[in-house]
C-alpha cells in the first residue's frame, strides 16, 4: 500500500546536513513552527520541500484527512476492538456526546477533590496511586514535572508488582493519613490488584479501621471496582473508549488533579486542546504532528533507522522517554496493518533517550562516532525550573543546542581518525516557552497526533496492543500448571527460582 510512495521519497536526493543551509538560505523559515508554546525546529533533519511534498501525497493516499475526522468524530477507528479512539473528548474536542460525558466525570472528580480537601475522609496527607502502564506512567510524568513545588500533597505513584517498589513508597507515609487511589481500566490487572491488596494490609496492619473506605478507584469497570469492596460514591470513572497510554486526561490523571490542583488540571487539558485543535485544523504544510510524522517515517521506513533518540535537557521532563516508549511503541510496534495485511518494512523505531547533559557522558559517544545513524530529538525549556544561579539553565541550554550542531557539523581529521566526527546526523529540536501545565498538556497530545500520523501513513491501528497478551497468557498458566508443558529453558528457570519442582 505504501512502498510505491516510499520507493518515490527515497529516490529523491539527499541533501548533506553540513551544507544544507548554504544550499538553502529559506529552509530555517520553512521548517520551524510555532504552536502556542511550543517551538518545533526540523530544519536539522535531511527532509527537503519535494519530500515534504511527496509525503503529503502519501498522506493523500492513505486517507489521513478521513481517518483523522473519524478520530475526532467518535467513529469505531479501532477496528480491532470495535470502538473509537476518545482520549481528545476529555480534553473537550470531540463528539459532543461523548464531550459532555468527559466533562460531567470530570466535575464528578472535582467533587470527590473538594471532599477530600474538606478533610471529609479525615486528615490525608499521602495520595498512593498504584497502577501500571498507562495508569502510572501519565500520572506520574505529570507530577514530577509540575508538582515538585504543589506542596498540596504527599504523592506516591507505584506501577512495578516488585513488592520492593511499594516497599519504599510506604515508607515515608503515615497509613492512617494515606488515601490509596487504585488504577486499572478492567479492575483486573494482576499486578495493580496485587499493589493494592498489599496496600489495604498495610493499612490495616497500620490501625486503619476501614481501608477499603480510604480506596478510590479509577476505572472503566465500575461493577469490578464494587466487587472488589469499593463503594460506588469513590468511583471515578471513565470511558471505555479511552485507552490506557491516553488516559492520563481522564481520572487516571487523579494523582495530579488533587496533587497539582484543579486549576493546573483545567490548564493541562487546555493546552492538549489547543494541540487537537491545530492538528485537525492546520494545513499538512504547517501541522506540527503530521510533520514530525514525516519526519519519523523518512528515517525509519526510507533510511531504516531501527531506533530515535529523545533527550530531554530539563530535569522536569525527565520522565517523558520512558512514557513516549509505551505511547509509540505499543501504539505502532505492530507487524500487520489495519486489514490483517503485513507490514513492509520497519514500523515504530525503538524509543530510547535520557536526560542532558547526563546523557552526554554516557550514550553520546555512540550517537557522534558509533556506526548506527540515531535520528535524535532534543528538548529544552526557555525558562528554569529552579531558582540557583541563571548559569545553571545558560549551560543546559549551551550543550543542548551544542549537542545538535556537533551532531550536525562533525568534523574532519585525516591525520587522527579517532578524533573524527562524520557528521551529517540528524537532530529535531522541541522548545518549550516554560514547563507549565499548558505547554505540558500540549506536548503530551503533540506526541498522540504524531503516533496516530505515523499509524495512518503505515496504514497500522494504533489503538489496540495485543502483543502484550501472549506473555500475561503464559505467566497465568505458570501459576496455575507449574512447568508443565513448557520448553527446558523456562522449566529450570521456574523450578531453580521459584521451587516448584514436581
């Protein structure tokens, strides 16, 4: 379906990223955008306006305008679950029904916010939010990034089943002051419930009378969440139709609605709006989203790069790779396409990254002398995010940008092969006007629109994950059947490990 276009892109020339803006004095204009507070630069990339053009014609082909109205319209766009694709209608863009919807769960939650700061389930100090996945990693990239100073609560999110995880998350909380929010869309994610049930024996072995009265639960499942002891009054819900990467716009994203504050909440998901609003108004020529879209495609589908490098120079946004790995690569990471068809050729690069300027002394070497070819995504905040010296953020901001001229530049030396940078390697560059919540909620949903871009050029469904099945699957039958049935391998490893010998 798409490997006529792609062969056209590719045969297109390559322009050399060391003389690029020689060759082409206006590529600086034509390749910025600004979206509210957000500053994209891909003018550092090896796409050229005849690309840009040839991959709008992609675009064409594969019905992105169509499939982005059925995204916003509500339609079942997840075709392998028959159902829609509503994380946009929390944030207010959307099919109205379902936009109304969003919003009355939304006051629902506001409600149960302003009950609990009137101390209406007594003194709380310490939010426990345990979850995993989607459930964990939106809630907790928000509160690292914003709620360092929210001085509102105590807020500890916890994701990993490692009974060490919550171990230390406990250890600083008083349990009679502690409210345990527990997230999960089924209500029967094995290691949440898990989570939670050591929490509530926490906190009955802490003098708690009713912990299961100290229980929120957000969920898609309300009837679970009621079966598994928890009064339907704390019950936030939402929509079946959001999806658990997307879900931090729903109550999944309590942690920060009480942990920030409401206000900071509202601004979250007016910034994503702003967001939805460009990338289904704007023209493919100035929407952000679809460019970058383009911009991931040339590079893994034209040159088969295997993996993209984001690198957040802003300890605030230090989170955001780890929560990008499960938004693209469970979204994307798919061999067969919408219709069953396989896929031809790379789909989702591997997403990695880290934090600047750690990063520079650790996996840099690789991205300036190594073999692989890493397109690399910087970014950084104009403004701090502390209050020390200016030449902290002066000299963040020196390397950052320092890292994507270098990578760019390289340098030659004939007479020392070892201290030789080839060069010609491509970085984009993402600049905040300040980490706040509105720039936040609008990354966060620049980030969404990109991933479901990429998924249409590729003709992929980017809304189900059935990948992660398979080894649920087996780790049932583990506890249930012991080894048997299994290969040797992972026989020894269960009887050596786990002492289930027969």
């Amino acid at each position: 379906m798409t490997q006529q276009p792609l062969a056209t892109i590719a045969a297109l020339p390559r322009p050399d990223l060391r003389t690029i803006f020689e060759s082409d004095p206006g590529r600086l204009e034509r390749m910025t955008l600004s979206v509210g507070p957000l500053r994209f630069d891909w003018s550092k990339t090896h796409l050229t306006a005849e690309m840009l053009a040839a991959f709008g014609e992609l675009a064409n082909a594969q019905d992105f305008a169509g499939k982005r109205d059925q995204l916003f319209s509500g339609a079942k766009i997840n075709n392998t679950e028959g159902r829609a694709a509503e994380h946009s209608a929390e944030r207010g863009e959307g099919a109205r029904e379902s936009v109304a919807s969003a919003k009355a769960l939304h006051e629902r939650m506001r409600a149960l916010i302003d009950v609990i700061e009137a101390e209406g389930f007594g003194p709380v100090r310490h939010i426990l939010h345990v979850g995993i996945g989607g459930s964990a990693l939106g809630p907790d990239l928000l509160m690292d990034a914003l709620g360092r100073d929210a001085g509102r609560y105590d807020v500890a999110i916890v994701s990993n089943v490692d009974g060490c995880a919550l171990e230390e998350a406990v250890k600083r909380f008083d349990p009679q002051a502690t409210l345990l929010a527990v997230a999960s869309k089924t209500f029967t994610t094995t290691e949440t419930m898990l989570n939670a049930a050591s929490a509530i024996e926490w906190m009955t072995e802490g003098g708690v009378e009713d912990p299961y009265g100290k229980v929120i639960a957000l969920t898609a499942s309300p009837d679970k969440a009621i079966e598994w002891g928890v009064d339907e009054t704390r019950i936030l819900p939402f929509s079946e139709t959001v999806g658990g990467r997307y879900s931090l716009w729903s109550s999944i994203g309590f942690p920060a609605a009480i942990g920030l504050g409401w206000d900071a909440f509202e601004s979250l998901l007016e910034g994503a709006a702003a967001m939805d609003r460009h990338f289904r108004l704007a023209a493919p020529h100035e929407n952000a989203p679809l460019i970058a879209a383009f911009v991931d495609q040339y590079y893994a589908r034209v040159m088969g790069c295997e993996t993209r490098g984001v690198f957040a120079y802003d300890e605030r946004l230090r989170l955001l790779p780890s929560y990008l790995q499960q938004l693209e690569m469970e979204s994307n990471g798919k061999c067969v396409r919408a219709d069953g068809s396989a896929v031809d050729g790379h789909t989702a690069p591997i997403t990695w990254g880290g934090v600047g300027t750690d990063a520079q002394h650790a996996v840099f070497q690789l991205l300036h002398q190594g073999t692989h070819i890493v397109p690399v995504e910087f970014l950084a905040s104009k403004e701090p995010g502390h209050g020390f010296d200016p030449a902290h953020h002066r000299v963040l901001l020196t390397n950052c940008f320092a890292q994507g001229a270098a990578l760019m530049r390289g340098r030659d030396n004939p007479a020392d092969p070892a201290r030789a940078y080839p060069g010609g390697r491509p970085s984009s560059t993402i600049l905040l006007d300040d980490v706040t919540p509105e720039a936040l909620g609008a990354l966060i949903a620049f980030y969404e629109h990109r991933t479901f871009a990429n998924a249409v050029l590729m003709g992929i469904n980017p809304f189900d994950q059935f990948g992660v099945e398979l080894g649920k699957e087996i780790a049932k039958s583990i506890e249930t059947a012991g080894t048997s049935g299994f290969d040797p391998s992972t026989t020894a490893l269960i009887e050596l490990a786990m002492g289930n010998a027969e």
